[in-house]
C-alpha cells in the first residue's frame, strides 16, 4: 500500500522530481554615466569627422530637431549604429512632454539575435 502526502502523489516521487535552481539571463541594473550636453555632442562630432565647428553645429543641431519631432509623432527610428527606437508612451506636462522609447542597439558583429533592450525616458520642453 502507497501512502499519499498531502498532494496525492506518492512519497517516493518527491525525491526524485526534486526542481534544480536554473540561471535566468535578466536585464541588468544600468549605473547612469555622465550627461552628455549639446555641446560635448558637437565637439565630439568635430573631433572625430575632422570638420569645422561652424560647419557641424547647424548639422547636429539640425539633426537632434528631426530626431526630438519624429519621436514626438511616436515614429519608429532605425537609426544604425545608434540603435533601433520605438516610442512606449507619452504624458503631457505643463512644460513638455515626456516620451518613454525602448532603444534596441545590435551588438558590432553578432547580428540581431544578441540585441540588448533598455527603456530610456526622453522629456521634449
């Protein structure tokens, strides 16, 4: 005769379908860096193109308007190597409006399979 816990199942299953802990690959907690201003932007973009900071400051401030509009309208932005944006949601403010976009940036050389996720809010004043 079986004796039965309180599960109905027999004493001598629980030894043996006993669950063995797994390693789950979850999003990692993201230590903020360093703000990157307007102006760190255009000086970085004048050191590594190599043109005049005359030249590329209406370019890179041009850039950032179409970038804050489209992501405004809620229009999906693949924009490689930068990444792949995709607006969340919104929430009207009284000064703005804050746009939460998941960015999806392609590790160089493995292709989409390793794509890393990270959500990012966005505040158009």
């Amino acid at each position: 005769m079986t004796i039965l816990n309180k599960t109905n199942t027999p004493n001598a299953d629980i030894a043996d379908d006993t669950a063995t802990p797994a390693v789950v690959d979850a999003p990692h907690p993201v230590i903020m860096g360093p703000v990157m201003r307007k102006k760190e932007l255009i000086d970085t973009v004048v050191e590594r193109s190599g043109v005049k900071k005359r030249d590329a400051k209406p370019v890179v401030e041009a850039m950032l308007s179409v970038l804050g509009e489209a992501l405004s309208d809620s229009r999906e932005l693949n924009l490689l190597p930068f990444g792949k944006l995709k607006v969340i949601n919104e929430k009207e403010l009284k000064n703005g409006k804050m746009i939460r976009v998941k960015v999806r940036q392609v590790t160089p050389g493995q292709g989409d399979a390793s794509a890393q996720d990270a959500d990012v809010d966005l505040t158009d004043v």
